[in-house]
C-alpha cells in the first residue's frame, strides 16, 4: 500500500516573530515542510518550501491484520520507512524547519498524521486498492504552521486504487 500526502495552504516561508507568538521575538524564515524517516530524524523525504501552492508525498507502507478487539473486528496494521509509533498508535511526521544557505534542514515545529484516527473501513479499503490518501491544510488559526496531533476534520482520510 502506499500513503499520499496531499497538502494545500501552506504558511509561507516566514512566522511568528514577535511577543504574541510561540516563536519567540526572532521568528522563522526560510521555512521548508517535509516527511522524517523513522528512527532518522534529519533523514527527510522531498523537502517543500513553506509557500509552495501544494505539496506532496508518497510513502512506500505494508499492511498486516492486527490483532482481534474485543468485538471480534481485525484492524489493519500500517508499517514503513516514514511511518512512526508502536500498532495501535502509527502516525506519520511532517517536520517544520528552516533551511540554510548551504542547505541544511533544522527542524523547529512537527505535525503529526495520526493512522489510528483513519476511519477502519477507509484503511480497509486502502489496504485492498493499494492507496490511502491524506488531505490537509498546513496553516494553522494563528496563520503559522500546522502542528502538534492531526485528526479528522483537520485531515480527510479516503482510500483510492493504487495507479
């Protein structure tokens, strides 16, 4: 199975300076969004700018039946590279950072995609066709960027066949 990413709103290359923000009074500039590979935090996949009109990522997933509930239902379990967190709690990183001049990535902010909030027919049906696709906005309601626990509505979860 593979994991799309589809991104809109993006913040911009710049945040937060100033005493009314979360950033301190310096703020952020340069501002890039990507994917972070599991256990290798620095190790990032496809690296947008933060005033990109959209972004997207494709991870590369295997799917296992997890163990039975207690009402008898068999979850799917998603596994790969870019996935993070123990069955029963996988999530994906999309990490915040700036980037230098010689084009290093320092990661200041993450938001976390949440695959234990996908709706179980939804990964069901993923598992089967071969894509599950993510859908977001990356701005949060202070106009910076997008952070802490994604779950729906913040994010629509669909299944889709694989191309």
């Amino acid at each position: 199975m593979r994991i799309r990413i589809d991104a809109t709103d993006l913040p911009g290359r710049t945040c937060g300076a100033g005493p009314a923000t979360d950033f301190g009074t310096q703020g952020y500039a340069n501002i890039h969004v990507a994917v972070q590979r599991r256990n290798r935090p620095a190790e990032l996949l496809d690296p947008q700018p933060g005033d990109a009109a959209t972004a997207t990522w494709t991870l590369e997933c295997t799917t296992t039946a997890g163990a039975a509930d207690p009402a008898g239902a068999t979850p799917v379990d998603v596994r790969g590279p870019y996935v993070q967190g123990r069955p029963g709690g996988r999530f994906v990183y999309l990490s915040w950072g700036t980037v230098d001049g010689p084009g290093d990535f320092t990661m200041f902010r993450r938001a976390k995609l949440m695959l234990d909030a996908v709706p179980a027919e939804v990964l069901t049906t993923a598992a089967r066709q071969g894509l599950l696709v993510g859908r977001l906005g990356l701005t949060d309601g202070r106009g910076n960027p997008l952070c802490a626990r994604v779950v729906p509505p913040r994010i629509t979860w669909t299944s889709e066949p694989s191309p």
